[in-house]
C-alpha cells in the first residue's frame, strides 16, 4: 500500500470548517483513499473512502486532487466530539480482506 | 447500526498467564481482524482470518498469539503466555467482503484493555 504523509495535529475552531490534507503521491491505479477516526483510544471509526471521484457521506466530504496524489478530508461544521486523531490510508481498490495500515495520523484539535 | 462487540472491556493478569479475548463481529461479515495499540502508539495490525483461517498477519503475530472462531458468533484472540509488553488495547473488526463499494470497510470494537502485571 502507498505510503501517505499527514500533519501531525491542526486546530479548528467549533463550527468552523476541519479541513485535514493527506499527501499520497506514490499511490497506484487501483488504490482507495480511507479516512478513519480515532476518539480517545475507543476503536477506529470509518469516515469515507473514495477513488478518484469526490464524495460525500452524512460525516464529512472526501477532495481528491485530480493527479490523485493527494487528498482533504473535510468536516464542514467541526464540533468538540470532533476532536479526534484521524487517519488516511491508501489501500487496494475493493481487496476484501486487506489490513489496514495505521499512521500517526492528524490529531485535531477542535476548540470553542 | 450493527456494531462489533468486545469482551472483556479490561482485563488485568499476572506475566506467564494465558488470556482469551472475546469478539462478536457483524453476523453477516466474512473477514475479521485482530489490531493492537500500545498507550501512546500507533493502532497495529495483529491478524485477518477469512473462512476459518488466518488469511494475514504480521511479525507482532508470533507463536504466543492464536485465533479462533469456536462457533458461527464468536471470534477469540488467545496469547498464550502474555508478557508485560503485550499490555495494549487490542481491537477487533470485521468487514463485509462482499457487496461492493463498502466490502473493504472494517468496523471496529471498542476495544479490550488488557494490562499485564
């Protein structure tokens, strides 16, 4: 799986837009971008995945560059139970069975 | 929403002692999955299993670590002789295999705590 790069922490202010990037520039044809979340040492969370297209689910909206070789991962209205350390893997497409591979991830910070 | 159950929430041993931790995946999911995190590190994968075998696992998944799926429910992560480093919050997950665009998404437990003395 391509290696990807994120910003250790950001801070947002609640209500406020949380947009976190993540550079994935080796990532290959067949390769997903995953965001996941982590609050407090509870269990990972799913956000959105996606391809190469835009989406957007009822959590957040997934930006991908059209390279592909990079993404934003966007919480359009952040609130406190947003703080969190969230992740972005890339992954072969739609390979059932696959480990995920956790980084350090983005820790933000969403203050009042 | 379908969740993945974890059992014990926390669970304190002595060095040497053997632990079985408890997993209910999704019912109608095909791959399960053991990770681990150490306080303070990152979330590492342990194990996948798939048709009752493991299908993945990395170096961490040595001779100590086994898994099981006694029953069409249950999916179990035993460490046979825990030692101190293995206390860490262990997470399982499963996922759909099937169905498309979300066959990939792992859901996780909440996790099990375990702390060996």
């Amino acid at each position: 799986d391509a290696k990807t790069t994120q910003p250790p922490s950001m801070d947002c202010a609640e209500g406020r837009a949380a947009n976190l990037p993540c550079n994935h520039s080796t990532i290959s044809g067949n390769e997903y971008v995953y965001w996941y979340r982590q609050i407090h040492s509870q269990g990972p969370q799913y956000i959105i995945h996606g391809l190469k297209n835009n989406e957007t689910n009822e959590m957040a909206s997934l930006i991908i560059t059209e390279d592909r070789k990079s993404s934003t991962l966007i919480l359009p209205h952040a609130t406190l139970r947003d703080t969190a350390v969230y992740y972005c893997i890339v992954r072969v497409a739609n390979n059932a069975g696959n480990m995920l591979t956790f980084g350090g991830g983005t820790r933000l910070m969403v203050k009042p | 929403e379908p969740e993945v159950t974890q059992t014990p929430s926390h669970q304190v041993t002595q060095m040497g002692q053997e632990v079985i931790l408890r997993c209910v995946p999704i019912s109608n999911h095909l791959y399960f999955y053991w990770y681990r995190q150490i306080l303070g590190q990152k979330v590492e994968f342990l194990v996948s299993f798939y048709n009752n075998e493991i299908s993945e696992k990395s170096e961490i998944f040595d001779d100590q670590f086994s898994v099981e799926r006694p029953d069409g429910s249950n999916f179990t992560l035993k460490i046979r002789s825990t030692k101190l480093e293995d206390s860490a919050m262990y997470f399982c997950a499963s996922s759909p295999g099937t169905g498309g665009r979300g066959a990939n998404v792992l859901t996780f437990g909440a996790g099990s705590r375990l702390t060996v003395l």
